[in-house]
C-alpha cells in the first residue's frame, strides 16, 4: 500500500463517514434557517393586514411605522430565502446524506452492487461520484446565480 492509500477502515471512517457527518450537519443547518427566517416573514406577512385593519379605525402613527417596518422585513426575509438557497440546500445536502448512508449500509451488507470480487473500489468510486455531483451541482448553482446578480 502507497502512502496515498487508505485502507477500507480509514475510508469508511475517514472519508465515507465524515461525508455523511458533513452533509448531515449543513442539511439540519440550512433547515433550521429556512424555517426560522419563513416563520419571522410569515408572522410579519400576517401582521400587516391586521395593523391595518386597526389603523383604519385608529389615528395613531405607531401603527402606520409599524406597517411599514414590517413590509420591510417580508421583503427583506424573502430576499434572504432566494439569496442564501436554504431550502434547496436543506433538500439536497439531506438527499445526498441519505444516499451516503444507502451506500455504506448496502456496501457492509455486501449485497448487490457490492456482492462480487472487488466491493471496495465499486463503494470508493460510488460514493466519490455522489459527493463529485453534489459539489459539481452546487457550483452551478452558485455560478448562475452570480452571473444573474452581475446581469
């Protein structure tokens, strides 16, 4: 074995399980984002008609100021949604850590693809084709949107 090798433990340790903690963590990360920056924009979208129900009955300019503050922030926390791509980012990472995990539950189970004579080169090229799609998916996203904000 060549100092660049890893054997099957270090792989499975090393690379596949890391993988799987990595994407796990960004997934849980980017949900919790979405859904705190949605709930503020929702609460704030739900506020506006009903301030404004009251302003009509009332005269009082800390109403109005709230109104307006608030459509700031809906617009403010939609733009965040689209801008940092929570949600797609929650589904994708999530999708890729769930596919880590078939690979290396199907893989020590050694059942098909992973029955035949050389299991651990079919796993390493599997699971690097899994994270090279993600990576290269993730970069197309962000290069679109880079170019669509220069535009």
């Amino acid at each position: 074995m060549t100092a660049t090798q890893l054997s099957e433990d270090e792989y499975l340790t090393a690379r596949l399980e890391d993988q799987i903690g990595w994407y796990d963590e960004k997934s849980v990360k980017a949900q919790r984002n979405f859904k705190r920056v949605r709930m503020v924009e929702l609460t704030a979208a739900a506020l506006v008609p009903f301030l404004a129900g009251i302003a009509t009955t009332t005269t009082l300019p800390l109403i109005q100021w709230a109104i307006a503050v608030l459509g700031v922030v809906v617009v403010v926390t939609a733009s965040m949604v689209g801008l940092f791509d929570w949600q797609e980012n929650w589904i994708s990472y999530r999708s890729t850590a769930e596919a880590l995990k078939h690979e290396k539950w199907v893989y020590l189970s050694r059942v098909s693809p992973y029955d035949g004579d050389a299991p651990f080169p079919l796993l390493v090229e599997r699971v690097e084709g899994l994270v090279s799609r993600e990576h290269t998916k993730w970069q197309e996203s962000h290069t679109q949107k880079k170019g669509t904000s220069n535009g």
